[in-house]
C-alpha cells in the first residue's frame, strides 16, 4: 500500500495514469461503434440468408401434410381393430395406451431418444417413412383423402437441404444464437417439424439434414427458457386446416400473471417455479455471453438437445434396420425389443466375421477358409 501511495504522489507516475486512463477511454469509445456494426452487418447477413428460404418454405411448409399426425391415426385403427393374435394382447393395449398419452400432446416430443425409447413413435416414424418412399415412386399420394403430389415433397427436401447449410452458420457460431432464435425460432420450430420425417427418410445410409432436427429442439428450448415466449405454444398449420402442436407452452397467463403448467413431460415437479426462474436466468446469461452452440450446457436445446444427439445414430440404424428386414409399422407380430435384438446380433455377427480382435489392428482380414468356415457355421 506504501508503495502505491509513492506512486500515485509521484507526479510522472501520476501523469502516466491518467494519460493511459484517458486513451484506453477514447480507444474504448472508438472500437464501441465497430463491434456495434460488426453485429448490424451479422444480423443483416442473417435475415437476408434466411429470407432467400421464403420460396422453398411457401413452396414446402404450408402445402406439406402432417405425416405424422396420419401415421398416429392409422396405428390407432390397427390398435382399435381388435384382429390381431391373441399373443399380442397384452402388448396391443400397451401399445394403445401409450399411443394415448402421446396423443394429447398432438405430434410433440420426438427428439431422438423419445422416439427410440418408445415402440408407438418408432412405429409412427416407421410408417411415414415407408409412405415417403412410396411417395417418391408416384407421381401422386393420396393420403387422407387428399392429392398430395410429389412436388410438395421434392420442396420439402430442398427445403431441408437449404435450412441444413444456413444452420451451418448457426453452430460454428457465425449466427448468434440467441438473437437468431429471439428472431426466426417460430419459423425455424416448423419448418424443423414440417422436414422432419424427410431428414429421417434420407438420412437412413448417411447423415443427411440433421442439423434441422437440432434447430427444432433448440426453438423449443428458447420457446420454454424465455419467459416473454413460454405463455404461448408452438404450432403449425399444414394443408389439412387443423392445427397441430409443435410443443407446449411451459406457463400459462392467468389474468395477467404467469404460472406453471403442470401437466408437460418437462415442467419439474419439485419447486417448479423457482427452477424455471432460475432456468431462465442462467440461459440469459448464456444468450449474452452468445457462445458458438457446440457444448450442451452452453447450447440452447439444453440436455435434451444432447440427449437427442446421443441417440441420432442409433435410431437412424433401427429404421434402417426396419426397412431392410421389411419390418411394417403396422405389423404387429414384431416389437421395438426383438427388432433391436437383432440390430445387437446383426452387429456382433459383423464383429465375428471379421474376428473378435480385430479392433486391435485395422490391418487384420480373415483368410477365405476362415471366412468360408464362418460363413457355413
């Protein structure tokens, strides 16, 4: 502290201070307006990029039926049937009852693992799948009564392919998340859920798309943790006229103040109020700080976002899987359990075949006798 008193009564060191003080002031005031358009020219980049998608989401969302929502109602009329063997019973009201549940929330909460851990949305998935791949072989679907032709659905892809590379920007961080979202998170919540039976259909033998499934989780995180959008739902209006819900709202305006909803798979039970305070306050803090969107607890989409992106692979091998082995989502005579018993024995005949230790050395191949012995074995 002696020290320190000497040099501030010395008069150089004194003069030195306040010289340094008043230019890093100025430096401040003058690098201030260049961050300041440094963001203009980001968010101007931003809209007009997005804007240049206008065409393809006309062409695409609006027009484009809801897969999903059909691919409900015709498992609950196989589910309802009743003709099914009397060994599946037991299984088809299990089945009917979680297809129930699921079906007060409309199309909402398909994220990879929700999708992968229930047998009804596998089967729902499963079956728009099939319906676009014979989609692409006419040149018209009628599904639900109506005409669909296969240009809504050309749109959709080139619609999904487009979003994929503006989302490019968006996680390497060129695109602020939170001013991108605060922006265009309705928009992108749609058109995500529009696409996203196409993302899944295509990128069943390579990844293909699925940053558009990210972005949908993402919207719907921002729409919970932001407490001037969580009053209200996301939805989409496709052609059939009904609307459909994307994802609940997590509170409800009562008169004017905000309370929690209660009955959403997401709401805490345990000091909900108080964890969705808290909730917002810390994903403020991240949309300030704006990080690029790479770790999980600094992405909006949070820990279901990394949930998702856990399961992505392993789902899209199962619908591979399904489709290969020309397993019909409305077939009940298989179940999710014995399909993945044969995604683990499908994998460790592969391991067999080309030897238990061969993730010792990429260089190892088995030799044609062994090959052949495998083969015959």
């Amino acid at each position: 502290m002696t020290i320190f008193n000497q040099w501030l009564n010395d008069p150089v060191a004194s003069s030195a201070l306040t010289i340094a003080l008043v230019a890093g002031t100025w430096a401040v005031a003058q690098f201030r307006p260049l961050a300041r358009e440094r963001r203009r020219e980001t968010y101007e980049a931003m809209t007009t990029h997005y804007v240049e998608l206008r065409a393809a989401r006309d062409a695409a969302v609006p027009h484009f039926p809801p897969l999903v929502a059909v691919g409900q109602r015709e498992l609950q009329r196989v589910l309802s049937s009743g003709d099914c063997n009397s060994d599946h019973v037991a299984r088809q009201t299990e089945l009917a009852s979680a297809l129930k549940r699921w079906m007060r929330h409309d199309i909402a909460f398909t994220a990879a693992h929700e999708v992968i851990d229930s047998e009804v949305k596998f089967r729902v998935f499963l079956w728009t799948i099939e319906t676009i791949r014979q989609w692409r072989q006419t040149t018209v679907l009628i599904l639900d009564g109506q005409q669909c032709s296969v240009d809504v659905l050309n749109a959709a892809t080139d619609l999904a392919h487009d979003l994929n590379a503006f989302l490019f920007h968006y996680e390497n961080g060129n695109y602020p998340a939170r001013q991108t979202l605060g922006l265009l998170h309705r928009s992108l919540a749609v058109v995500a859920k529009a696409t996203e039976p196409v993302v899944w259909e295509r990128s069943l033998d390579a990844r293909w798309g699925r940053r558009v499934l990210r972005i949908g989780l993402a919207s719907q995180h921002f729409n919970d943790v932001t407490p001037i959008h969580s009053i209200s739902d996301l939805t989409w209006k496709p052609n059939e006229g009904t609307r459909r819900l994307i994802h609940p709202r997590a509170r409800r305006s009562v008169l004017g103040v905000s309370a929690v909803v209660l009955d959403s798979p997401l709401s805490p039970r345990l000091l909900p109020g108080l964890r969705l305070r808290v909730r917002s306050a810390y994903w403020y803090l991240v949309g300030v700080v704006s990080p690029a969107p790479k770790l999980w607890f600094a992405a909006y989409g949070g820990l279901r976002l990394r949930r998702h992106r856990r399961r992505e692979n392993p789902l899209a091998g199962l619908l591979k899987l399904a489709c290969d082995r020309k397993r019909g989502a409305l077939d009940l005579s298989w179940s999710l359990h014995s399909l993945k018993q044969e995604q683990r024995d499908a994998a460790h005949a592969e391991r067999r075949r080309h030897g238990r230790l061969a993730w010792l050395w990429s260089g190892w191949q088995p030799s044609p006798e062994q090959d052949s012995a495998r083969t015959l074995d």
